[in-house]
C-alpha cells in the first residue's frame, strides 16, 4: 500500500516494449507529473504505443510495472 506521501510526490512515465524489464529496452520519452496519482491516471486512461507498456518511476527510485498500475490504479478508485 503507497502512502499519501509517495502518491503525492512526483513521478516520471515511459513506455517499454513489451516484455521487457524496466529499463533494458528501447523506452519512449520520459513524461513527468506533479504527483503519482496524476501518473497512474494517465498510464491507465491513455492508450500506450504499439507494442509497448506504461512503467512509472516513483520519487523514492521504486520502478511500478503495468501489472501493479492495475493494482494501485484500483485502489484509488475507492469502494
């Protein structure tokens, strides 16, 4: 579970390809946002290139991968 602090704080959005580790392929610009909040909104409502997959990179250095951007993105939407 993120804290207020850690969704609060900035973050940084990419695309990988597919089936790579975060990092180890040939990643999109860097867009940032004010807040992880704002990040996971758009990785979650914005249809990623062809081919590739949405990872975040939190304030802290923690890499957040499609899988658990479900997970948190589920959380923010409350009951």
């Amino acid at each position: 579970m993120l804290t207020k602090d850690e969704l609060d704080a900035p973050a940084h959005l990419q695309y990988e390809p597919i089936g790579t580790k975060a990092g180890q392929g040939h990643p999109s610009d860097v867009r940032e946002f004010a807040t992880l909040r704002e990040a996971v909104h758009w990785a979650m409502n914005n249809e990623p290139p062809a081919g590739m997959e949405a990872f975040i990179r939190t304030a802290s250095g923690a890499v957040i991968g499609p899988r658990h951007l479900e997970e948190i993105w589920s959380s923010l939407q409350g009951p």
